[in-house]
C-alpha cells in the first residue's frame, strides 16, 4: 500500500497562466508530484539550496521564453513552497534567499499548522 502524497503548502504565489505558459505549467505539476510522492529529483530538474536551509531545494522549469525556478523545502510531512520566480541571472537574488529563510523560520515557528490555513 502507498503512503498518500505529501500535501503542497504555498507560503509564496502559486502556478499560474499566465505567466508559465500551459506546458511549463504542465512539467511543473508533475515534477511536484513526484515530490509529494517522495522522489527526489535529481539535476538538472532540481538542485540544494543549502544555502535557504537543510532540505531545500530549487526545482528548474524552461519555459518558452523564461527560465522559471520554485524553492521548495521538503518537510515530513509537506512540500512547502517557498518562492516562485523567473530566473533572470546565473545567480539567485539576495532577497530571494532572504524572503525563502524568513518564510522557512516562519513555517518552523508556527507549528506549521498555523501556516497552513
């Protein structure tokens, strides 16, 4: 018998078109669900980012004509979303990191329940 997937929590926007056109929107949905059903994804569709926190990770999605990334960290007993963003340089913004480690604590304080809502 299966384990039922890990719920996703959007601390940060959500997945929609526009602006990810409908395949980007599409390779999206399955690249979460493989997360939620416990795989891990390896490069070049994911990579850590340890530098957010201890099981964070970027997922990496093309798209027509804009590189989308969606920071995500993988908890016990959820995928939670931290960022969703276009991709615009070859390194991660400052004030992204900054905004995925304030939702992170976030998350971590509230009991996650809280959050959740």
């Amino acid at each position: 018998m299966r384990r039922a997937d890990k719920p996703l929590v959007w601390l940060r926007r959500e997945i929609k078109t526009p602006p990810f056109s409908t395949q980007a929107r599409v390779e999206t949905g399955v690249l979460l669900r493989r997360l939620q059903r416990g795989e891990n994804i390896p490069l070049p569709h994911s990579r850590p980012m340890a530098g957010i926190g201890k099981a964070c990770h970027e997922l990496r999605v093309q798209d027509a004509n804009k590189t989308w990334r969606i920071v995500y960290h993988i908890d016990s007993d959820a995928i939670v979303i931290l960022e969703v963003f276009a991709k615009t340089t070859q390194r991660t913004p400052k004030s992204v990191i900054d905004n995925c480690k304030a939702r992170l604590q976030l998350y971590a304080t509230a009991g996650h329940a809280e959050v959740k809502r």
